[in-house]
C-alpha cells in the first residue's frame, strides 16, 4: 500500500491511495483528521487499518467501521461511501471487548 497523491480540499485530506493493485480515493475529513493528530497516530498507519481491517460493521447511517485491535484496544475508523470515494468521517480508539464482534466483514473496500 502506498498513497500516489495527496491534497488539501474545503472537505479534508484527499489521498489517493494504491492498494492491490488498486487506486482507492478517500477523503479524510478534517474532523476525522483532528481526531488521528489528537491521537498521535500516522495517517499510513489509519490508511491500512481502513483497507487491512480485521472486520467491519455496519454502523449509523449507512456508515460503516473497520475496526484493528491494538493489544486490548481497538481502532475504529468510521466512513461512508460518497460516489466513487471513500470518506473517512472519524477515528477513535476504544477497548476491544466494547465492539470487537469477532472478524466479521459486512463491507470490504479491497474485495
């Protein structure tokens, strides 16, 4: 995985990103980049938890969240899918016994 391009618009970061041999497009929200600085975690790092998640679950709104255990934490990256992006609409990190369901996929932006 590696990012190709990357550029500031009014919405937030827009990172082009290639990934299997695949160009994905996300936006990282400026809420949801505040929320990774915040956290003190790199972007690359948000990025493969995003596409290399150990499951997803639906959430609010047609949103969906990937979730990466961090020993007895979990990275929950919540997005949507808007046209041909993905848009990263916040991060945080919570305990994996809260929302860990047990590998389950019921979305896969790598398919």
């Amino acid at each position: 995985m590696r990012i190709i391009d990357s550029q500031d618009t009014p919405k937030g970061k827009y990172i082009v990103a290639e990934a299997e041999n695949k160009l994905i497009h996300i936006i990282f929200t400026w809420h949801s980049m505040d929320s990774i600085e915040d956290y003190g975690i790199k972007l690359e790092d948000i990025l493969h938890y995003l596409l290399y998640p150990e499951e997803v679950i639906i959430g609010h709104g047609n949103r969906f969240i990937a979730h990466r255990k961090l020993n007895n934490h979990l990275a929950r990256v919540v997005y949507e899918y808007e046209t041909n992006k993905v848009v990263v609409v916040t991060f945080y990190i919570s305990y994996v016994n809260r929302y860990f369901r047990g590998g389950i996929y019921e979305d896969k932006i790598l398919s």
